[in-house]
C-alpha cells in the first residue's frame, strides 16, 4: 500500500470501551432467509436492536434508538455472524427448524460477498472496540461507523477494506478524499495484518494548504 501524500496526516483510530456484557444474554432465534436473517420475535428483535444497533426493523426506514416495534428484525450476514459467534442468536433453517451450522453461513456469505473475510475481520474489530458498524456503500466504501449509533449522531467515519499488499495511487487517494468531504466524513483505509492479527487503521485528514 503506497504511503499517504504529504498533505495527509495519518493516526491511529482510538478505541472504545466494549460493552460485551450486554451480549450475554438469552439468545434471540433468527431464520436463515436467503442471505439475510430474520428474528420473527419482535421482543428479541428489540433487544438486538438496542444493544447495538443490529438489523433493521422491517418497515422502519429510521428507527429511534429507544423506540418500541411490534415488526421482524432483519440482519445482514456479517451481523448474524457476529452475534452467532458471541452467542447471542440461534440461527435455523426456516423449513426443518433445524439448527444452521457456522460452516453453512460462512458458505453461503464467501459466495454472495466478494472478500467477506477480510472485511468481516475488520467489520468484528470494529464492534470490539466498541463503533457501531453499519454498511457503507451508498457513501462508496464498505462501512459507515458511528460512535454512538444511527438517530443519536452522525456517522463520522467511512471505511473501505484493503488488503496490506494494495495499492493505492494519489489519484485514487484524493478521489476518496473528496467523497469524504463531500459528506463531511473521516476516510479511513482498514488492513487486516496477516502478521500481527490486528487490524491496520489509516486515518486520514485533509487540511488546506
């Protein structure tokens, strides 16, 4: 990955106290719909909702953080993922009932999400360092994260997912820099690191020369 240009200043992304406790819980069931997940309770949708700011009320375009619904949750793969692996959901095969093993759901997102491993270990790293991670594509990159949550702040940083052996030329790099801007957010480039198993930020800000 080439190196930022001299009128960018790189930092490191802080982290945040991670609230873990709240995801033990009983565990909330959802079904496997396609490539998305469903929890047909509205209660446990619900708690979902508020622990993290997981899925999407089905129907409510923006919901409020304390507000009530009587409606599915739906989640997104890397979401299911995520609260499958801290057991805090069941998942099951929406025909038999029958419980769906991490090895399926790992399947089917390698084959509908072009690089979902990588992105997903930025996406949990991320959660644990306590961000709300929400997908970013109608702000061109992989994910919008928020410090507090949707309907409390604005999402002040946009992330896109590279690998470290990437490269990224000054065109591309002002390109992106300009999007950010534009919607008055922190571009940052994420790199999972084979070596060390972290996860790489580059944070970068833009001042006028």
């Amino acid at each position: 990955m080439t190196d930022p240009e001299n009128s960018i200043n790189v930092t490191g992304l802080s982290d945040k106290p991670f609230t873990e406790s709240k995801l033990t819980k009983d565990r909330a069931t959802a079904e496997l719909m396609g490539t998305r997940l469903i929890v047909w309770n509205s209660n446990e949708g619900m708690g979902l909702y508020r622990l993290g700011f997981f899925g999407k009320p089905v129907g409510i375009p923006k919901p409020k953080p304390d507000q009530d619904f009587n409606v599915p949750l739906m989640l997104d793969i890397m979401e299911g993922l995520y609260l499958y692996e801290k057991k805090r959901i069941d998942i099951v095969n929406p025909k038999t009932k029958k419980a769906v093993k991490k090895k399926t759901l790992l399947d089917l997102a390698r084959k509908t999400y072009k690089g979902f491993m990588l992105a997903y270990r930025v996406y949990k790293d991320l959660r644990e360092k306590g961000y709300i991670v929400t997908p970013g594509i109608k702000f061109g990159a992989d994910f919008a994260v928020y410090e507090h949550g949707p309907g409390i702040d604005h999402a002040p940083f946009i992330i896109s997912v590279r690998t470290t052996k990437d490269m990224m030329g000054p065109f591309e790099v002002v390109r992106a820099g300009r999007l950010a801007t534009t919607v008055r957010k922190q571009f940052i480039i994420a790199a999972p690191n084979n070596k060390s198993k972290k996860v790489d930020y580059l944070v970068f800000k833009w001042f006028k020369a």
